[in-house]
C-alpha cells in the first residue's frame, strides 16, 4: 500500500517538472565540482567567502579534532555541555552584539527548535511569506496563530500588524532572503517595531560573515533573536542563535530538538573559535564578493535578463518548472552547475534559476556564465 502511494507520488512529480535527483558529486575543489569525470564551475554553492579551501582553516579544524573527541556522545543536557562549547557561544555572542547565543546541529534544527518552543496557543505570529521551510515547521508545530504578509511588503506587514495590535504578536523574517536574494528593509521594519512593539526573530543565515561590518549581518538593530548558520560563509556546520540569556535557559528545558539531539562535539567549537577570528579579518574577501557579484548582476541585465537580488545571491524567474530544469541541464553540459529552484522552494509555477557568487569566482567566471546563459536560453526559449 504505502510502496504504491510512494511510486505515485514520485510519478507526479516526473510529470509536473518537479521530480529532484541530484548528480553525483565525486569531490569539491574550491569553485569547482567533479561529476562523473568532468570539472564544472559551481554557482550552487553557499561558500560565500571561499573559506573551504582554506588551508589555515582546515589545520585548525583537524588540529581540533585531534585535540578532543571525534563526537560528544550525549545531549547537551546529559553529559554534553562541555565548558568549550559554552565558550564559543559567549564568544559569538560579544562578537554580533547579543546577551548570549546556543548552537544547534543544523540550521532546520536551530529555527524548528526555536519557533515550536517560544510560541504556542493563541501568541500571533506574522511571518514573511518566503521565510525559509525551517521557519515554517516550527510556526505549524508551535500551535500559535499565523499570518503571513507578502515578500518583504512592509505595507501588508502593517496591516497586519494593524490588525492584531492588541495580541501578543512576533514577527518572523530573513535578513537576506535565501531565493530571492533581496535584503529586508531593516529602516522600514525597525519604524514598524517601534510603533507596534512587536517580537523579532531574524534570520541572518546568509548574511552573517559574508555582509555588514565585519561580516556581523544587518539585522542587530532589530532583531530579539537572530539565527546564522555555520555552514555557508562560516564553511563548517551547525548552527547558532543569537538570544538574551534568560531566553537560552528557556531553550535548555524546553526546546525539544535541543534536548534530544547529540550536541555537536568539542571540536566544532574550538574551530567556531578560531573561524570568527578568520571572519572578522576577512574584509577583502567580503569585498571582492560584493564586486563580483555586483558585476554577476550587471552582466546579466546587459545581456537581457530580468535579475532579481541585492547582493551574492541572485535569481532569474524561468516559471515553468520544466523549463528551469533543461536551462540548468543545458548549463551543465556547458560545465556550470546551478540550482533549478522549483516548488515547494518557491511558488508553484514560478521557478528559478538561483545562483550564489562566492569570493572564488573571477569577473572571467562570470563572463563564461553570462554568455553560456544567453546561448541556452535562447535555444530553449
């Protein structure tokens, strides 16, 4: 019965354009991907200042883990809370400006575990209709009302602000929209939350290390909670959220995913340690991502393409989920590997292509792309 159901379902998906069966990857080399026996230029990657192929930071981080043990074989609430990781937490929380931060095995983790333990029967949450899966997971298990409001509309957001002003009410946003790559308008929300006085919870997963001061994001100013992620510019993995302190004790007893979950080992937070360091002498690597990405984008316009995004992440609407997918296809046969973003990643009908610069990438790199695009679009178009 259920092996049935599955086989239908995958068989849907085939013919809507959405089934999703990623290539193998053999290995990664900085900006490039091996499949099969090919070299290919990755534009999929969220290795946004290039850090993976540091050689200074893959020491530490095998020094690290031939310092202390390969895992912390327990909770954090068990027998994991090791003085190391509280450390680091400490650390990261001086260095973006918070009372205190909690690391999490995984960014999912961080947000489902967060949202489903703060909220619950009658709180409101308003949420930015693209905020990411995670966020979404963790509104539905937390049993409060939800209200979304258009992309980054601060317009509907008052409305709906508007409309629940007398409820205990927090809203749920990214600091640097992982599809769209589009900034929120930190201004406009923070004259929001001045007047209605709302709770914020901002997720800087792809802004933090890569944009702002020092790679410390943008979103400080009015952001109660904020959630980055050590897997994109941070190139490790594992989370972090950002918190006043009494919130962190709350989240000891009674976020569930917190409790349940191996906590990640002594060793990644010895290397968290020594890759904020890394982070905040990175100025010229933020630099040239911004520069190439800005030139990615100019490109693009010039050759014809309506491209949305604000800075290393960008996106082109293909619509058609079919379409998008023999764009990227054809891509790969020009050696460039990139993301045919399709539902539910983003709307139905509305597929993307979605490409990430990193400080890797050469204005030559972006050239070849921009040309390879034009050359393929407009043999499928």
């Amino acid at each position: 019965m259920f092996a049935k159901r599955f086989k239908n379902r995958l068989k849907a998906s085939h013919q809507a354009g959405l089934h999703r069966n990623p290539p193998e990857i053999r290995k990664k080399d900085g900006k490039y991907l091996f499949i099969d026996n090919r070299k290919v230029l990755n534009f999929a990657s969220n290795d946004y200042l290039g850090l993976s192929i540091s050689e200074t930071l893959k020491k530490k981080v095998a020094d690290n883990f031939l310092k202390y043990s390969t895992s912390s074989s327990s909770s954090r609430l068990v027998s994991g809370n090791y003085s190391v990781i509280a450390d680091a937490e400490k650390k990261y929380a001086d260095y973006f400006g918070y009372e205190d931060a909690l690391f999490f095995p995984s960014g999912y983790q961080a947000n489902l575990g967060i949202i489903s333990a703060f909220f619950e029967h009658k709180d409101r949450l308003i949420f930015d209709k693209h905020i990411h899966a995670s966020s979404i997971k963790g509104i539905s298990l937390s049993k409060a009302d939800f209200f979304g409001y258009n992309h980054n509309s601060m317009s509907h957001l008052r409305k709906r602000l508007e409309a629940n002003r007398y409820q205990q009410t927090a809203v749920l946003t990214e600091s640097l929209f992982s599809m769209d790559g589009d900034f929120l308008d930190v201004e406009a929300f923070g004259r929001l939350k001045d007047r209605y006085g709302f709770f914020s919870i901002i997720d800087e997963a792809h802004a933090f290390g890569a944009a702002g001061e020092k790679g410390r994001g943008i979103g400080r100013k009015v952001a109660d909670v904020a959630v980055g992620t050590f897997g994109k510019a941070m190139s490790l993995f594992g989370a972090f959220v950002l918190l006043p302190k009494e919130f962190k004790e709350y989240l000891f007893n009674f976020s569930s995913p917190l409790i349940y979950s191996t906590t990640l080992p002594e060793a990644h937070a010895a290397s968290a340690i020594d890759i904020l360091h890394i982070v905040s002498q990175s100025d010229d690597k933020r630099e040239k991502l911004q520069k190439i990405s800005r030139q990615m984008k100019e490109g693009l316009r010039a050759a014809g393409f309506r491209i949305k995004g604000d800075a290393h992440i960008l996106a082109i609407e293909i619509g058609d989920e079919t379409e998008c997918v023999k764009v990227s296809q054809s891509l790969l046969k020009k050696d460039i590997f990139i993301l045919p973003a399709r539902y539910p990643t983003v709307q139905i009908n509305r597929a993307i292509l979605r490409f990430a610069i990193t400080a890797l990438h050469t204005e030559e790199d972006v050239r070849y792309f921009v040309d390879s695009l034009k050359e393929v679009y407009g043999k499928i178009s």
